[in-house]
C-alpha cells in the first residue's frame, strides 16, 4: 500500500533540507588570486601560499594565480605567501579579498642579484703579453732547470666571482744553440719532440703573505706542436677564480715525453806535463732539459711569481722579469 506525506510534512522535510544545504556552502571557505612582482609587475610562479592555522598549502602556477578552498578554516586565520628572494607576506584571512592581487617586494638580497645580472658583463685579459714578448729565438738555457718544478703567477681579479675563461702562455722553442763562449764548441739537440705534457693548477694566494698556498683546480695538458702562443680554452670547465688575488701554476712532468737532450763538448784536464803544461782533452756531454720552457722577458712593475722546488717550498723569483702567463675573466 502506497504511503501518503502529509504537504505539511513534505514542505518541512524541504525545508530543513536547504537549510543543511545552505549552512555547509557558507561554511565552505575560497580563497584565490594572483601574485605579482610588486616592481615589474610580472606574475611569480611557485609562490608558496600557506593558511597558516587550517595548515593548507598550495603554490601559484605559471600565471601567479593559486586557489584554496576548505570546510573548516578559523576565523582568525591567516595567509601566508612567501618566495626565495621576496620578502614574506601575511594578511587576515577575513581581510582578504577574492580574486584578488598580492604583491611581493623583491628582499635585498634579489635586488642585487637583479643589477649584477642587468649589469653589461665584462671580459678582462689579466697580466697580458704581446707577440713581441713571444717571438724571436732564444738560446738561453730553457727553463725549468733541475731544481724547479713548478712556476706561479700571481694574478688579481677587478671582482670576486669572475669566471675563468682562458689561460695563455708564452713557449720558448727548443733551437740548436750557438756555440758557447767558454768552450767555443758547437752545442745541439739530440732529442727534440713537438708534443709535450704538464699541468695547469689554479691556487688560492695566501692572505698573510701572498704567496701561492692550496691547489683548486687541475687540469693536464697536452700540445701536439710548436706553437709559441698557447691558449687553454677553459671556458666550458665553469671555473670561478678563488677571490681576487690568485696563482696560477705550470708544472713540468719529469717524463720521457718532456725530454730534451743537448749534446755538447767541453775541455777537461787530461794530463799535467812536468813543466806545468796542462793537455786538455775534449769530452761529449749532455743535459737533459723539461717542456715546455715558458718565455720570459725583462719588466719593472711585473707581478710577482715563484718557483717550486723538489721538497715543495715555493720560493720567489727574479723581480725584474715576468713570465709570459696571461689568463681571460668574466665578470
């Protein structure tokens, strides 16, 4: 048998319905909008907005624009909208408007950021030599000698920061020297090779002293020929200079593949005559010598630059000369 509602009943039971419909809508909280750079104007994406006490969070997307919605939020509950290099903000969640516009001021720290990066980048070649100081023959014994290892430059950077690009170095090419003054024998090269191997380092200068103290970066080389203008393109190694004041280091590797032998003669006693007259006979000599041998030239006002020797200890060099070492920075 089919039940009859009364329409007093029906209209009541309605009634209470929308009341229960109409309670949770308005309990129902929404909260959207859009944030902004308050200098430029321009959307941020990825600011965190927080309801602080519901402990809701959400992030803007690419447009700046975020929406939270919840059941239950306290009346005194606040928004929070906070991003890397832009100062937190906080309104009353009752204080706030719908659809509305925040904006965030950029901190300190981002403004900054923002002019090094408007500011024109600068490119620097720092302790640089020319062609004059490269080219030509050198018949002076090659550098290192046998108590050396290593030759570092110091070099000082406009700015902290700067980025390496490159190194240039100045290379003395191995000739068949005159004959020499104090025996008037002829002197050559037994052994020369066009390919020779070593090492780059960079190295923080030491801050009581100036001297070269610990090594940052390491790069070995290898040269196929006898160029004497050599560039080593750094700039794809992302290497940042450590502060303004630097060394950089060449140091020789004492391997077959560096080897250059020089022949040569001298005179030596052979024999003493009973008359005091002295026979000299004539021997064949040879040394041994390191690539690659770096140029340098005569300088008043030059940086300085040391020598490392077979115990380690730096020790500085000639002041009246300067290695032909330059390197590149941007900055």
């Amino acid at each position: 048998m089919k039940e009859i509602i009364p329409l007093k009943v029906y209209l009541l039971l309605t009634l209470l319905l929308l009341v229960a419909l109409t309670t949770h809508v308005c309990a129902q909280q929404n909260y959207s909008g859009q944030v902004l750079d308050q200098a430029s104007n321009t959307p941020i994406p990825g600011v965190n907005v927080m309801l602080l006490k519901a402990k809701i969070t959400t992030t803007t997307n690419k447009e700046g624009y975020f929406a939270i919605e919840s059941d239950s939020i306290p009346s005194n509950d606040t928004l929070v909208f906070s991003y890397v290099g832009y100062t937190t903000y906080r309104i009353a969640a009752s204080s706030f408007e719908n659809n509305g516009i925040i904006t965030l001021k950029g901190s300190n720290t981002s403004l900054e950021q923002v002019d090094i990066t408007k500011r024109k980048i600068q490119t620097t070649r720092l302790n640089p030599f020319d062609i004059g100081n490269v080219s030509g023959l050198y018949s002076q014994v090659p550098i290192p000698n046998v108590t050396q290892y290593a030759y570092a430059k110091l070099f000082t950077s406009p700015n902290e920061g700067a980025k390496l690009l490159n190194i240039e170095l100045g290379r003395r090419i191995f000739h068949h020297p005159p004959p020499s003054p104090e025996t008037n024998f002829l002197r050559e090269l037994a052994k020369t090779n066009p390919r020779t191997r070593f090492k780059v380092h960079i190295l923080l200068a030491d801050s009581v002293n100036a001297m070269p103290k610990q090594v940052v970066y390491t790069k070995s080389i290898e040269l196929e020929n006898f160029a004497k203008w050599v560039t080593i393109d750094l700039s794809a190694e992302n290497i940042q200079v450590p502060g303004k004041h630097f060394f950089i280091a060449i140091e020789w590797l004492r391997i077959p593949l560096n080897e250059i032998v020089e022949l040569g003669n001298f005179a030596r006693i052979g024999k003493v005559k009973k008359n005091g007259f002295v026979v000299l006979d004539t021997v064949s000599q040879y040394k041994i010598h390191y690539q690659p041998a770096i140029v340098s030239y005569s300088t008043k006002l030059g940086p300085p630059y040391y020598t490392k020797d077979s115990r380690g200890n730096w020790i500085l060099g000639y002041t009246g000369s300067e290695l032909a070492l330059s390197a590149t920075i941007k900055y």
